[in-house]
C-alpha cells in the first residue's frame, strides 16, 4: 500500500533501516510521498546515491542508485519487517 506524507531522504552513504544512531547522516536532498506514494527529486548532480526513509516512518530496505546526466532513476522502495543491509 502507498504511503502518503513520508519523508524520503537521498544520502551519501548507505543508512540501515531501523538502526538507532546516536548521530544519524543528515540527507543531501528530501521528497515527501504523493498519495500515491510517488517521490521526486530535482536538480540531482549526476553521481551515485543511496534512498531511504528520511527521518521516522516506516523501515524500508533502501537501495543504490546511480544518476546520470542522460537519464534520472527510479526506484522501489518497500516496507520490511526484517531488512537486510543496504542494497
């Protein structure tokens, strides 16, 4: 099911879902969720990037993505109750 109003956070280094930090990484860039739980980034120089959860919400496995100046990305991001490290 979509999430509305999440903060989605595009960061430097990878960000395990659910892990407590004292000092968490603070995102380069944030989208808040559609209804329909799209997101959108603008304005991303090319380069690689990992999105996840910014802030509370629901624990998702965020991914690796990879921007270039020929083409954005688009990803998936889903809820877990168990994830697995960065992906």
């Amino acid at each position: 099911m979509p999430v509305a109003g999440q903060a989605i956070g595009v960061f430097t280094q990878a960000v395990i879902p659910g892990k407590v930090l004292q000092h968490p990484p603070t995102p380069i860039a944030t989208a808040t969720t559609s209804p329909d739980g799209r997101f959108t980034f603008h304005r991303l120089e090319p380069g690689r990037y990992f999105i996840t959860v910014a802030g509370t919400g629901s624990s998702v496995a965020g991914h690796w993505v990879v921007v270039t100046r020929d083409r954005g990305a688009s990803m998936l991001l889903t809820r877990c109750t168990d994830c697995a490290g960065p992906r």
